[in-house]
C-alpha cells in the first residue's frame, strides 16, 4: 500500500537472560506454569503425525487471560517471540516452535474454563484453551448442539479451532468456525486485551475486528476465549451409500440433495471405487455394501432436530438421482448400526491409505462445478509425470473440498520420493490455480505451505496481509513467519 | 497500538479544478457518465426517507470495475474525497455526500450486469450495482434461492448489501450478508484492483481479506463485485400467529420452535398487542386474528425446499408450547392467502407507526435471553422519563433484534421533540450498554451514528479500527468521516 510507512523492523535481539524469563515466568505462574527442562519438551514440539518440530525456549502454562496478557506484555518489552499452542493437530507447523529464534511457547492448556452456557441464546462462552469435545459435551447436556466436528475434536481445543477457521464434516450444514463464532477475546501483540466477547447474533457496530483474528493462525493476537453460536441438537439422523456412474453424476446428485433434504444434509462424502478397495483391504470383515461394484459412491448423511421423516426424503432423492440417470444404485442404513458400517467405510479407507505407507496429502478446494474437469485434468497429468503414482481423490463435496492425495510408486528412497511427491505437488497447485482453487481449503498456511502459498497472491493482497501483519504487530513477535515470511531473515 | 507511526494525514487540498474532474470524467465515461448539474443533483442526496443530506462536487457513472478504478487513481492522486453510492436504501447517511467537502458522489447504479450464475456450484456473481431483486430472480429461474431478503430489495444494490453487512427478514435461517459472501472485488482507495471473486466455500488461505470490506460501509474500498452464495429454492412454506401472555414466554416458545422447526423457521417476529392495534388502525378491514386479545404475539414462517410436512412440525410446536405453559393460542394458515393475511400485519404496523409522526427509531441486539430484562427496564425507565411517551417495541427474536421505538407525546414543538427523542436514545443506549448489547444491529453507523458509537469503542478497539482506516486509506479520502470521524476536521 503506497500509505503505509515502512517500518524498519528492530532487529529479533535477546536482551533478557534465560534466567530472567524463567524468574518472570515463575513469579506470574508458579512453578507449574513453567517448563523450562528441555526433557519435557517433547510434548509442545510435536505435532499431530508424530513429527517433531524446532526448540522452544521455554513453555508458560496461564490459566487466565490476565495471565496471557502479562505474559505477551513481558515478551513485547522484551522482544521475545512468541508461539500459542493449542492441541496440536494442525497440518502445518504452525504451532509449534521454530528451531533458530528461541521462541516461548505459550500453551493453552489450561486456560480451560466453560464460562457461560446460555440455551435460550443458543451461545456458549469458553476460554480458548477448552477441548472441542467438551464444549460439545457441555452444548448436548443442554439440550443444544456445537456443531463443529473434526477427528482430532478429542484433543484439538477451541483457540486453535478459531485460529485455524477449523472446517470438517458438518461445514456443508453449519458452516466452518467463522460462522460458529460470535465473540472473541484477544490478547493483542502488545499485551492489551481486545474484549469483543458479545453474544450477540447481529452486531453492525463497526468494523467487525473478530474476523481479523479467526484464521489467522495466532500472528495477530492469541485468543483467549470466545462466543460460540449452538444450533438444536439433532434426535435423528440417516444415512445412505449410493453410486454413481462418474464424478459429473455426484455433482448433479449433489445439487437434487440439497433440495430433496431441505438443507437438512450434514454430509456428502464422495469416495471412489480405489477408496472403497483401501478400506476393504485396510478391514478384511468389511464387504462389499452394494451388489455391483460402481466407479464412484456418496456417502452422506441427513439429520434432524425434530419431527421429520428423513426417510421420506432420502427415498425422494432416490428416486429423483435414478430418474436423472445419476444414480445406479444405493442403500440407506436402516439401523444405527448399519449407518456405522457405512461410516466405517470412510475411517477405513483412511487406515488403508495411511497403511501404503508415506504419501502425497492435498486438501485442495474448488469451484463444486469444476471438480470434474480438475479431477480428470489433474489426473491425467499426474499419471503422465508418474504413472505409477496411485491417486486417491476423495471429499467434501458439498465444500468443493477435495482430498487429491498421491501414493508414490513403491520402493523409493526417501529423498528421491520427497523430491518427486515435492513436483507432483507444485503441479498440481498449477493445475488448482488455473481452476481458480485454492491450495488450502480448511489446512492453512503455516510454515509448511508458505512457499507455495506466497506464489498465489497477487501484489495488493500481499501488500494488505503484510499492512495487517504489522499494524497488529510491527516487532513480529506472534508467531513469527507463519503465513506471511518473517521481513528480515 | 503502539507500533503504528501516526502519518500526518496532508490536508484535503483541491488541487484541481471543477473543469479538469469534469474533463477526466467525460473522457473516461462519456457524457452520459458524469453528471455536473445541481439541478441533476437530487436523485443522488437524498436517502430512503426522503432526506436531503449534502452536496456532490459531481457525480460519477461508470460502467466497469476497470473505469472505477480509473476513477478511484485520479481521486488518489489529486485528493479528491469520494463516496461510492448504491440504492440509497441506507439509514445512517453513510451513502449521501457532505456538504462541506466537495465529496465526488460515485454512482453504481450502472455497474449492473449478472456476470455468472453456477447452479452445481450454488453461486451468483455479480456487479456490485445490480438491485437485489434482480439478483434474486435470476436466482429463482435456476431454481435456486438468494435468501436476502430485505424491505428495500427492490431498489437496494448487492454493493450496498456488502458495505452495510445487511441483513433482514432471513437472518435466522440464512445469516447476515456476511455469511452469504464467498468472494469480492474491491477497488482499493488508491485505484488498484483487489480481485477476490473466487467462488470456493472453504478458503483457508491466509486472511481472508473480503472480511475487511463487508460491513465497512465504504471506508476501506468501493466494491465492485460479488460473488454470492445460493441455496435451493423453498418449494412450500408455512407461517402462524402465535399467542403468548408474556415476552420470557416467547423466548421460550423459540427455544422450542427451532427444534420442532428443525432448523427450517425462516422468520420469528416479536409483536406486541400496541403493534396489532397500531396494524388495524392504519388498515381498518384487518381483524383481530384471534379470539381472546394477548400481550403479545410471534409471526413465524417455516419453509423446505423438499418433501417435508411442515403442518406436522408446526403443530408439533403447538403442542410442546401449550404444555410448557409459554402458548396461550394460535393460528395455522391453511392456504397462502391466510398467510398473506398474517404477514399483512407486519406491513401494517409499520404503517400505523409512520401515520402517528415523527419517532424514535432504534436498532438494538441484545443477546436473546436478555431481552425480558433489557425490555422491562428500558420500557420502565423511558416511561419514568417521560410519561406519555408511547413505546413500540417489536423485532426478530431469533436474531436477539428489537426495534425499540419511541412515539413522543403528541403536541411538541419540533425543536423540543427532537431534544426528548434525542435524550431518550441516549439514555435507552446506556442501557443496552449495560446489557452487553450493540446500538446497531443491523443499520451500521455512517454519520448518524458516530457519536454513540464512538462512547462504546474501548481503546484497543478505536486504535485497530483507526489503524485499518489508515492502513487502506491513508489519505483519507473514501467516504471519509462515515464509522470514524475525520482525522482532522
């Protein structure tokens, strides 16, 4: 922006001692808000595959937002860079530490508290450090539903989840945690604390500076609790498998779902046919759900929260995606059991596709009406650069979210593979680009997406993120070099 | 914040001419582009109620988001203030120039074309100058749904709906404009191009700067074009009246309505009985719909896009109402002209209340569970103040929005009944302070505004909204003083 001053940025100095951090720390937060023994590390460096990544200087474990403030008030003064951590299952390093910068690590996990649950207001206020699960726990108890739902909702907590604009299986009904979300609390770079914690549905005061923090992943501020918005809780839900004759069917079948389910649908998987296959040999005890195998299959769900007749309604999509022609075959589960063998499809596919070993993982988003010629394009060049990678494109269909993943060929060594896992992946962003994708629909940026990330942006989108980054925080203390590249290296 | 260096912000000289913008802008758009006489003036300073606010320098038509920018540059480069205009539907005087600063009045209304409609994708992309309802028909014959649905529709722009994040009768079911943005173009205050319009419903690559623009009512950039999200469209819907002795009660009944509903209520108005009798004073064929008089009503519509019996669910809610004790009586429609019937109510309240005169008018949210307290307190203590005063208080409950509204008594002096309506907005603002809620909940704050906002902000919230005013418009120059004042008056 031809406005913004450019600030020289002070040089990352060190002018306190460790010992000096470890006395603050320890005065603030006693002793077990403290790690500073590089034996107990291992916990806040390793991220949700099991890979260890970079030294933090020390860990602080607040149990207050006060806390935090003082905490990032300190390393403000001080110039300490700072990393919040949540449950460690982002994708992207993004959470835990580097390994040059000595960064303190400012861990959530026990600012932990269910504030308020208000069942009239469909809202509930946590701190940030809270488990995604017992939020959910907390929401069903009364009767409401917290709709965001991910794998890691056992571990993953709310901050992170706000951090990361955390998608998931339910984006398609509730949204993605943007829409989840109606109040922020914020410790800001320089210790003061932004108080946006409104449960408010409708709020047009201004500008709406809780978007700034939601997805940034912890580079403007550490949220240290928030608003979330309840939905009813569903009391039934159904499940169907059906088959398609090819990808264009699941996208027309796609588009009567909707209609025939009253937006009621809670998901819309597509799983090819070599998806099917991993998971059966990933679990030998499951067969064959339909009589004929079919290149493609849908896998969804509808749900509902009071007296419907989901049934009625999946059987009227039945009949509508065969009178379309772009239906072949499908069954909906008639008990709870059979919805959870059907289910089970998806969880099996993924242990068969972790069980062929290390891999090509994309999470990919696209125009729904372009997964077709993406999905035919990409492939054919994939296979043509390698023809002995396996794809796996399975998704969101709903989201136009789509897992294209890639086997390498089998007995490679290690580097050439990631070299050629490396190539794949910069075509297939290519390929993305030209469909007007993105390269990461629900993942983020972190470190490991940056390089690819910072070729998509055009000059006034760059000039506006980094205009953020410092306004928000000109000493590049918050999670230094996480989406946007530190300016001095 | 403290790492912002504070630019002395050059004042707003005039260095050219009225000839030389003139000349540019006849170059740049023809004659029929630009318009110059006072006596053409009117069209474009006058609001929705038929005020006049300021004076235009002149008035801009471009036809493309390319010659906007043209515009845009020139204004940049010789500091001419701008205000980008839409359906003149808004209610702060955000859109209407000033009449001080010579503002160049940038006119949309011909930036109109529907640029792409993608029903597998549910998507529209449009010009930010199309009218809502133009966007909504074109939506309808691809058998899909925009759900904005607003008084103004027929007149009001897409570009206007993101500026002032709107939101409407659908808020409950489909969200604020916010939710229903999936990509923007925006020209940036200094002419470039920020091109946004993917049409994705996941992005999670780096900040998602649409955000910034959607509810900044101008300030930071003029849109130029949207991309939209679409659902399907509703096949049947179905509305009731609902009696209750008291508004707790109707709090209650929509706890229960948005299960028995199912997440398919599409609207739930709070009307009290001084509504109805207002409605059948301004429409005297209107009948007291039910047997018995209440204090208060709920006009509620369901509606599903497939096969549901939404008959079923409705009586559902009937029964679960009356056995909590919170439903004292109710109407079913059984045919659309009944519905039609009950809606009229709506309409005709807010007629009645325009024939008794000039009022207050407010736009206040509070969280949903607040508003019996916030309404007894606030209804007890205008009346304290001032006796005669009559107080209409309706809203969408759903969305914790009410309209509380004051008659004065009848009899003043203008002067004096603007300085007692003045003193009683001020006064029902503390208290919704007091409640945690928002003085604008859907309107925004443009000029009218700015004052009793600006007492809310705390001073994190005024430096980062400053210094996002600064980021993007250094200069100042776009729809300068509207959210925030001048830097410099």
């Amino acid at each position: 922006m031809s406005g913004i001053n450019d600030m020289t940025v002070e040089e990352l100095t060190m002018p306190i001692a460790t010992a000096e951090l470890q006395r603050f720390l320890s005065d603030l937060l006693g002793n077990s808000g403290v790690i500073d023994d590089p034996a107990e590390f291992a916990r806040y460096t390793t991220d949700w595959a099991g890979h260890k990544h970079g030294d933090p200087w020390m860990v602080a474990r607040p149990r207050t937002p006060e806390q935090v403030a003082e905490i990032v008030a300190f390393c403000h003064r001080h110039q300490v860079p700072m990393v919040a951590q949540g449950g460690h299952s982002g994708l992207v390093g993004g959470a835990q530490p580097d390994s040059e910068h000595r960064e303190l690590v400012i861990s959530l996990e026990r600012l932990n508290r269910i504030r308020h649950l208000d069942p009239i207001n469909f809202s509930i206020s946590v701190d940030s450090g809270c488990i995604l699960q017992t939020v959910k726990d907390a929401a069903e108890e009364a009767d409401c539903y917290f709709p965001l739902a991910l794998g890691a909702q056992g571990s993953c907590q709310i901050g992170g989840n706000v951090s990361t604009n955390a998608g998931g299986l339910n984006v398609l009904r509730y949204g993605m945690m943007r829409q989840l979300v109606l109040g922020l609390e914020v410790v800001l770079p320089d210790g003061r604390i932004y108080n946006g914690m409104k449960a408010l549905h409708k709020n047009n005061a201004g500008y709406d500076l809780k978007q700034l923090f939601i997805g940034a992943e912890g580079t403007l501020g550490i949220v240290t609790g928030a608003v979330l918005k309840l939905s009813p809780r569903p009391q039934v839900s159904r499940s169907a498998l059906l088959a398609c004759p090819d990808i264009d069917s699941v996208l027309r079948l796609y588009a009567l779902a909707r209609r025939s389910c009253c937006d009621l649908l809670t998901a819309f998987e597509l799983v090819p046919r070599t998806c099917l296959e991993l998971a059966m040999e990933a679990s030998p005890d499951l067969r064959d759900p339909l009589e004929a195998p079919s290149p493609v299959y849908v896998l969804m769900e509808a749900a509902a929260s009071g007296p419907v007749d989901l049934d009625a309604m999946i059987e009227n999509l039945f009949e509508r995606g065969f009178e379309a022609g772009v239906l072949t075959d499908g069954v909906l589960a008639s008990s709870d059991t059979q919805a959870r063998n059907l289910w089970h499809i998806r969880e099996a596919m993924l242990e068969g596709q972790r069980n062929r070993g290390e891999h090509l993982r994309t999470d990919v988003s696209l125009p729904i009406s372009s997964l077709t010629a993406f999905h035919q394009r990409a492939s054919d060049e994939i296979q043509a650069l390698c023809p002995q990678a396996m794809i796996i494109a399975y998704g969101h269909i709903g989201d136009g979210n789509l897992h294209f993943n890639i086997l390498p060929p089998p007995g490679l060594e290690a580097e050439e593979r990631a070299a050629l896992l490396h190539e794949l992946e910069e075509h297939l962003f290519e390929i993305v680009g030209d469909f007007d994708g993105s390269i990461s629909a629900e993942h983020g940026i972190g470190r490991f997406k940056q390089t690819a990330f910072l070729e998509t942006l055009s000059e006034p989108e760059y000039d506006i993120m980094r205009g953020l980054k410092r306004l928000l925080d000109p000493r590049y203390l918050m999670s230094p070099g996480r989406i946007l590249p530190r300016p001095i290296e």
